[in-house]
C-alpha cells in the first residue's frame, strides 16, 4: 500500500532559476456545446496544479467562451461536429501540437458524440507520453476496451463507479463490491493506473502498486469536482511526476482542498469552484 508521505517527497522539486518550459506544457481536450464548464474547471485546475503552460483544444464555436473564461491558459479553435464537439478531422492537426506537449487531458464535458469518440481513440492509439482519460475520454472506449492496449504512450483513467462498469462490463454492484481487486486486475490488464473514484477513491498500477484515498467528503459528489482532478494529475505528470504517484498526489489533495471548503461551506453548497480556489492553500506543501 502507498505511503502518501513517501509519494509527496519524490515529487518534482522546483529549482531556483528554472522557467515555465521546466514544468511542462499541457494540452486539455475538453468540452462541447452546453459543457463549457468541464473545459474551464480542467483546464484551470491543470494551470493551479503548477504546469509551465496550458493550451485548451475546443470546438471552434466554444472558443469566444473560453478564450475569454480563462486568462492563464491559452485556447485553440479547432473543426467540429453538427453537434458542437470536436470533429474527426481535427485529429492530425491535434496530434501534430500534441506531440510538443508533455501531458494530455482528455475528457470532460467532450460529448458521447459518435464521431469524436472516434477521435479520441484515434488520438490515444497514436500519441505517446501521458494521457489522462476522464469521463466522455472513457466513455469513448466503451465497447472498445481492448484498444487501450494499443496505446503507445502511459494512459491515467478517472472513472466513477457508473463508468467503470461500462468499460468493463460489469454492474455498478459488482464494482463498489470489489474495488480494489478490480481496480489492480484492470490496471494490470490494460496497462493502466486506474483511479477508481468514490468514497476511498482507489488508484492501481500496473505493477500492482495500490493507493486507498482518505480526505474527501460526500459535498463532493457535485458536478465538475471530477473535471478539477482530471486538471490537477495532468499538470504533476507534465512537471514530471510519475503517472502512479501523479495520480495518488492529485486525489490527495484534491480531497483535502474539499474537506478545506466543506468546513467552510458545509457539504450541501459546496462545488467544484470551490475545491478549485482551495487549491492553492493545499498544494503549497509541494512547494
């Protein structure tokens, strides 16, 4: 079992003279019509996680919104679907600026959309580095789970319980009953580090390293809370970290930036904007 005391003194330590080019530079693929949200909450949660650079990748009608929701993050427009998502032909426009990145987010708020399930396959089989899978970036492999084999580079999914049994085949029952068993098989299986979210958020390495998460609070379970952790692994792999010891940092502290607000705001209003804007309070043990 991981000790989080060991996980957070092997983390990247920043270095007097260094520049925004250190710390690696992060693409986000997110959001669709109607979920402008998600893309915001990752990809400014990637920017507080400490990323040299933040570039978001959006539906060309999105991007108005979103150049002008976030300010530290820079955003590109790309071709999109009838239904306001990313489209198919964007892919090896994507790919050639992703090849500069260091990390990739995939996920929040993209949209089932049959056509950009496609390209986020597309793109996960061809790229190398580290991709962070979260919501639509798994859904789009439901059906296809044995494509995440095919992947060149390290792959991180964040599925909920509902997500995972989709993926997999199986009931939510039998996963809330067999959580870390799953989470090490599937890991083991395709690959992966697995964070398993929920009460005790459970993260599997291929190697058989397991993590069983303690902060956190039931206020969390709000729209957008997710989208903020997909944000925060992504921006520790690009300055470094390793994928299984991102991962493990990120639902750490994401749960403790929660319990901050929840004693603040109580569990019934709290948000995601809220363990965003915590945030930064949490992570200066980092540094």
């Amino acid at each position: 079992m991981a000790n989080i005391d060991e996980v957070i003194a092997r983390f990247p330590k920043r270095r007097a003279g260094s520049h925004k080019g250190d710390y690696g530079h992060v693409l986000v693929l997110a959001g669709s019509t109607g979920y402008t949200g998600a893309a915001y909450l990752a990809s400014e949660a990637t920017v507080r996680a400490g990323s040299g650079l933040v570039t978001l990748a959006v539906a060309k009608s999105l991007y108005p919104i979103l150049a002008v929701k976030l300010t530290e993050a820079m955003v590109r427009p790309y071709p999109e679907t009838k239904d306001g998502s990313l489209a198919i032909s964007a892919r090896n426009t994507i790919l050639a600026f992703a090849k500069k990145c260091n990390s990739i987010a995939i996920g929040p708020g993209l949209s089932q959309n049959k056509e950009t399930a496609r390209l986020v396959r597309d793109i996960v089989v061809k790229l190398g580095g580290t991709i962070t899978l979260d919501a639509d970036g798994i859904n789009a492999f439901c059906g296809y789970a044995n494509h995440l084999k095919k992947a060149k580079g390290r792959l991180i999914l964040t599925p909920h319980t509902g997500e995972m049994a989709r993926l997999i085949g199986k009931t939510r029952e039998e996963i809330q009953a067999n959580r870390k068993d799953i989470a090490l098989k599937c890991a083991s299986e395709y690959n992966i580090v697995l964070v398993l979210k929920g009460h005790n958020t459970v993260v599997a390495s291929p190697d058989g390293r397991l993590y069983v998460n303690e902060t956190g609070n039931p206020g969390m379970a709000s729209g957008g809370v997710g989208d903020v952790l997909t944000g925060v692994i992504a921006g520790f792999t690009a300055q470094g970290a390793d994928p299984f010891d991102a991962a493990v940092l990120a639902v750490y502290f994401h749960g403790l930036a929660g319990d901050l607000a929840a004693k603040e705001k109580g569990f019934l209003s709290l948000t995601a904007t809220d363990i965003l804007n915590r945030l930064p309070e949490v992570l200066k043990i980092l540094g």
